[in-house]
C-alpha cells in the first residue's frame, strides 16, 4: 500500500505520543526536582537536599506530582511536534529543491525540528502550567504565596480558568516558544549527529537500539545546554502567576540577574522581596523592598536544578526516541506489507 501524508501524519502522530509516553514515566522524579530548584533556588541546598526534603514533607508520591498533566503535556507536544517534524522536512525539502523522498542533511532535519517545535509550543504550554504549579504547590503554601487548597489537576485547571479564563492557561508562552524553537534546532541536531557518527557511512534506519538511546540522550543533552537559562525563566513565570503577580519574559528575567526576585529563609519561612511595596500575605508574612533586604541570585540562578535535568536527559530523551523510532518503524512495515 502507498503511503500517503494522511497516513504518514498518523503514524508520526502515534509513534510521537509512544515516545512522549516513554519519556515522562522515564524521566518524571527529575523533572519534579527541576522545577522545585528552578522556582525556590534559595530553599534547597543541591539536588540531595531537594530530594530528601520532599520526600520526607509530601513523601514518595511527591515525585511524581504532577504526572497527569505531564503525560497529557508530552504526548500532546511530541504528538505534535513529530507530526509537524514530517511536513516541515517536506518543507525544508522544497525550499532547498530537493526531491520528496531525498534524505536531508543533519543540519537541514535541525532546521525542521526547529520550525516544528514552534506548533508543538501551543499544545505543550497549557498543559506545562499546570504541571509545574503541581510540582510547586507545597512550597507556595508552606511560604504563604497562596492559601491551602486541593491539589489536583482539576482544582488548578479550574483555578486558573476562574482568574484569568482561557488565556490564562497562556501564561509563559512568549518563553516556552523562545525555549523550544532554538532548542529543538540543537535536540534535532544532536540527535542526528550522533545517529551520523554511529552509522558510520551505514544507513541510520540500522542503528540498534543503544545507539538510538545514546543519540536522543546526547540530543536532549544538547537542547537543555542551549536553553535552559530560558526553561528557567518560564518555571519562575508559571509557577508565580499563581499568586496573581503577573510579569513577563523580560521583567522575570532582569528580576533574576539584579537581584529583584530573590528568596530568603528566616525562622524556618520563605521570604519573597521581589515588591518594592511592603505586603503581607495570607500567612502573615511581610513583603519588603528589595534595596533592604535583596539577597543576591545574579547570573547562576537561571541554572538552578541544571544537575537533576542533565540526569535525566539521557534516559528520558533515549526512551523517547527509543520508543519513537521503533514504533514507527514497527507501523511503517505493517503499512507496507498491506
């Protein structure tokens, strides 16, 4: 039977949502203690400390906080962003006059990964939020940001609907696009260099499964060195839009490097001075300007939980392209033999 882009797009589509699957239940724990040291740098002493804290607060369940909307958000994005990554090759092949079937270059396949991310952003950003404010939700409590509540994934879904409506479910996306489409140039990238270097002159199609693995971990290595100072910022920005204090990429970001977003602990309590307005929370906590009591954050906070996202790069991405690939593969010999 003769492929045709309907069915090409399907099985892109599937074989995505299997590698976005694999990814999550892979990588979840680490990605939780990213986002805990991204948005809280001051709270956690390194990636032992955050991993010993949470486990004895919320206990062994608290690592997987936020798994739901993770699965949804990286089925949805990979789902998307593989079915995009077909026609954009398509794409990249017209604009360079090469024939339909002609193999593209490792640079070129960087180029459609990176257009692709850009519609895969949509999907993914929605379902981020509400991942990373689960993640987070103990810390805002405990430091008195927000009131106790339910944590579910239905209670933050309604919350933000009920603020801010549909386009509250928006909130980070100027910085998840500037994350995701340079950074999936170099996840691209590195993933099919490292398939070139491994092939050695063979084809790549013949590359057993610990070159995939170590190729999409090499790639997703590559995506997190180029952007995660940007991953950083839009943690900051979706976590705290939870206390209604709205600021965008470029605010959140000057707040980081001079000190106006700064985090200090006193008497077992988390003291947020990023207001030049005193305030005073739920709990009681006071808000005080940043000339008096600025704790200094500078430049290295934009890498806060570096460490637990470089461990799990390696064997989420190797699963997810592991899983992608071979399921792909696997629906492409089943189409054929029709």
């Amino acid at each position: 039977m003769k492929s045709n882009p309907a069915i090409q797009a399907a099985i892109d589509l599937t074989a995505g949502a299997a590698g976005g699957t694999a990814c999550v239940l892979t990588g979840q724990p680490f990605d939780t203690m990213k986002v805990k040291m991204q948005t809280f740098p001051d709270l956690y002493r390194g990636l032992t400390d955050c991993c010993l804290r949470t486990y004895s607060q919320v206990g062994f369940r608290g690592f997987y906080k936020g798994t739901s909307p993770a699965l949804i958000a990286n089925i949805a994005e990979n789902s998307v962003l593989f079915m995009c990554y077909g026609f954009c090759q398509q794409v990249v092949r017209k604009v360079v006059g090469l024939d339909r079937q002609a193999k593209l270059s490792d640079l070129q396949n960087a180029a459609a990964g990176s257009f692709a991310s850009a519609f895969a952003a949509l999907v993914l950003c929605p379902t981020e939020l509400v991942k990373c404010r689960l993640q987070t939700m103990y810390e805002m409590e405990t430091s008195g940001k927000i009131a106790a509540s339910q944590n579910t994934v239905w209670s933050v879904v309604k919350e933000i609907f009920r603020k801010d409506g549909p386009l509250g479910f928006y909130h980070g996306l100027s910085s998840t696009l500037l994350r995701e489409v340079p950074g999936y140039f170099f996840f691209f990238g590195g993933y099919e260099l490292s398939r070139s270097f491994f092939a050695s002159g063979r084809s790549k199609d013949e590359l057993g499964p610990i070159p995939l693995m170590l190729s999409g971990g090499f790639g997703g290595i590559c995506l997190w060195l180029a952007v995660y100072p940007v991953d950083c910022i839009k943690s900051r920005i979706q976590v705290l839009s939870m206390t209604g204090k709205q600021t965008g990429l470029i605010r959140t970001f000057l707040s980081i490097v001079k000190n106006e977003g700064g985090y200090r602990l006193s008497e077992s309590r988390l003291y947020d001075v990023s207001f030049v307005q005193p305030k005073t929370c739920l709990s009681g906590v006071h808000y005080v300007g940043i000339l008096k009591l600025g704790l200094r954050e500078g430049i290295t906070a934009l890498y806060s939980g570096l460490k637990p996202t470089m461990i799990r790069a390696f064997p989420a991405n190797g699963a997810l392209f592991l899983a992608y690939e071979y399921s792909r593969k696997l629906m492409m010999s089943q189409l054929e033999a029709c």
